[in-house]
C-alpha cells in the first residue's frame, strides 16, 4: 500500500464521483514510478478506455529496414550468379555431346567395298606406302601396287628362266593376272587352313598346331658330286642337312582334309600338294635330276609323310600356288611360330603380324645330260637350265 508521501492529492474536478478520485489517484502514483524515457497513459476523456495503450519497450525499425535492404541486394546477386552458371554447365554440355557425336559419326575402318563398275570401291581406307585394301579391280584402270619390270607384264614381275617357265598364271583377257583385292574375310582364321598340304620344316621344327596335325617326312636328294656346288642363303633356316654334295628336303605335312578352319587366304605364294591342291590353287611340280648312277651309287631315299610326288634316283615334287591376290597386302595366319611358305610371283607374300625373310637353296644337280624341268604352278625358280633355285619366305 503507497505511504502518504507518494500520494499526491491533486485537486479533483467537481462533478467526479468517488470511483473516480480513486483511479485518478492510482494513475499519479503510477506516474511517479515510470522512468524517465516512457510516458505516461494519455488520460484525455477524449480516448477510450478500449483504446491500444502506448508500448514503452517499441523501438523504430530503421535499423531493420537497411539490413532487409542489405538482403535484398545480396540474395539478386546469388540469384544472377547461380544463373550464369546453369547457362555456362547447358552451354558446356552441349558443346560436349555435339562434339562427341561428331566423332562417333567419322569412320574408322572399312565399312562397305562393294564393287560398283566405273567407280571405285568406298570407304577404302589409304595408308601412305601400303597398298589399299579391297582394291577389287576397275575396268580401264591398272592394278595396284605391281612392280613394273621391262618386258614383263604387270603380273609377272618375277622372271622365270627357260625350262622353268611361267607356267599356269591366272589370267583374265584384257587385264593383268594381278588381283589387287585382298584377303577374303570369310578365309581369315587364326587356325591352319582345311585341306591336306605341306610347308618347308624350320629350324624350329613344325608350326604352331593351331587346330591341326603336322606329320613329318624326309628327303634326301644326293646331288652332283664332281665338283659339287650347292649353295644356299647365309643362315638358311632348313632343319640342318645340306653341304655341297647332298641336301635334305624336311617337310611337315597335314594329312586330314577336315582339321583347321576356312579356306587359304588369297595372295602370291606356294605350298606343297598333297592329294590334290586347296580351293584357289593352281597345280605344278619340279623334277630334279639328281646325281646318276655312275662311279658312286645315288644315295636318294625317303621317310615318314611327303608331298605328293616321286622319289626314285631322281626326284619330282608337286606344289600349289596361287596370285589371285597382291603379295603386298598382308594375309592372316597364325603367327606364334616361324614357318616357310615358297615365293610365287611377286616377291614374298605378307603375313600379318610376322616379319618375312627371302631365302634360296640352289641345287646342283646332274651335270651329264640333265633333265631338270618345271611344270605348271610351281615356285619362283631362277637358277640356270640345269640347277634349280628355289626361294623360301620365311617368317618369324
């Protein structure tokens, strides 16, 4: 209860009942306590009791209205920023993909060679200093990638002596034998051809198996021994077996016509027959003379599987070749081993992934009345009338 001294008893207004010196002396007590920086309730009669009453703790919202100001100018630049980026990622991206798909659109290797007469075949792919694949031939133009040498037509570009002639060169009229098209892709195969055949035995023995059998057999021919004069390729790659006077011919032969796969690529080389030649195979053979029965008996005898032939004191061997194809263009075969094949016609024909070494072995043969000769489809052979020169490629 307020003591006397914080009453003070103003003059109350006449007419006022007792209900209301009592409020108007609540009111100045009131007043007194207030501090300085409020004020105190409007007492106008004029104002209604329900009227809001004035907030002392109300403060003025300027400060608040520069941060909102503040806020406003940040959250814009955060909200142009972000944009700028979005348009930098959606320009990116398709700047990306356009590109990607540009590449995938170029063409990487062949896609269609069909032959069109008068035009030449699409999509070819051209690789400085190799000939071009699938160059099927166009009628009116020169086959690719033949060496010219004078007096020789395109497709010969070997030169076969007299007695051993260019026999069985496939040939179509009005153009060169050469077929520039490459290997037929349905005979690429990393298996040894089907069909029975045989190839020269290495030094490291037979090929790789690759799906077949090898059988091998020997030859050996007793040449000319009156001053005897074999010769042969410095580090000759033959099985051993070969001096001045007598040599041996060392083959591996597969005898089943069904192990292996597809069909001998087509190119320029030859292998031995056996039984009949493979499919694009042309038939031949060589016949040496070997040394005669005269003061030393003929020594010639064979062993275990040979090419088809015959083998007495003298010796016929049969081969098969073909130049349906450019030796330059390379052909698929298995190539985890070295093997032999025989040069054909233009040089030694090229295997994919092995490198290819021409080697030679010259035979002397009879000296008195010699009978040597070639017929047919037989290896590149350019020894003199009477000694054969037969060249091997080798490939490692």
């Amino acid at each position: 209860m307020a003591s006397a001294e914080d009453i003070t008893c103003d003059a109350v207004p006449k007419g006022n009942t007792n209900e209301d010196n009592l409020t108007q002396i609540i009111i100045n007590s009131d007043a007194k306590k207030m501090p300085k920086n409020q004020h105190p309730p409007n007492t106008s009669p004029s104002v209604g009791r329900n009227a809001l009453d004035f907030n002392p703790a109300y403060v003025p919202n300027a400060p608040r209205q520069a941060t909102c100001k503040c806020t406003y100018v940040r959250t814009g630049v955060v909200v142009i920023i972000t944009a700028l980026l979005a348009v930098l990622i959606f320009v990116g991206a398709w700047f990306y993909f356009r590109n990607d798909v540009r590449d995938v659109q170029k063409p990487t290797q062949v896609v269609d060679t069909t032959y069109t007469s008068g035009h030449l075949a699409v999509n070819t792919i051209y690789i400085t200093g190799h000939s071009a694949a699938d160059t099927t031939y166009i009628p009116g133009h020169p086959d690719a990638a033949t060496t010219s040498i004078p007096g020789h037509s395109a497709a010969d570009t070997t030169y076969m002596r007299p007695g051993c002639p260019d026999a069985d060169a496939t040939s179509i009229p009005s153009h060169s034998a050469v077929d520039t098209t490459s290997a037929d892709r349905t005979s690429i195969t990393t298996e040894w051809p089907l069909g029975r055949y045989g190839l020269p035995k290495t030094d490291t023995g037979c090929p790789e198996p690759a799906g077949v059998t090898w059988r091998t057999g020997v030859r050996l021919q007793d040449t000319e021994d009156d001053n005897p004069n074999n010769q042969w390729t410095p580090g000759l790659h033959f099985d051993g077996g070969f001096w001045k006077n007598d040599m041996y011919q060392k083959f591996c032969m597969k005898t089943s016509r069904s192990e292996g796969y597809g069909n001998w690529p087509r190119g320029s080389y030859c292998i031995f027959k056996r039984n009949g030649c493979p499919s694009g195979f042309g038939i031949g053979e060589v016949f040496w003379d070997d040394k005669d029965n005269n003061f030393h008996k003929n020594k010639n005898y064979m062993r275990g599987e040979v090419p088809d032939g015959i083998y007495d004191h003298n010796t016929l061997i049969g081969y098969c070749c073909r130049n349906d194809g450019n030796a330059n263009t390379r052909i698929r075969l298995p190539n985890r081993s070295p093997f032999y094949l025989f040069r054909y016609r233009q040089g030694c024909q090229q295997v994919a992934g092995m490198n290819v070494r021409d080697e030679y072995f010259h035979w002397d043969d009879e000296d008195d009345n010699n009978g040597n000769r070639c017929v047919g489809a037989h290896p590149y052979d350019d020894g003199d009338s009477n000694n054969h020169k037969l060249h091997y490629c080798y490939y490692y």
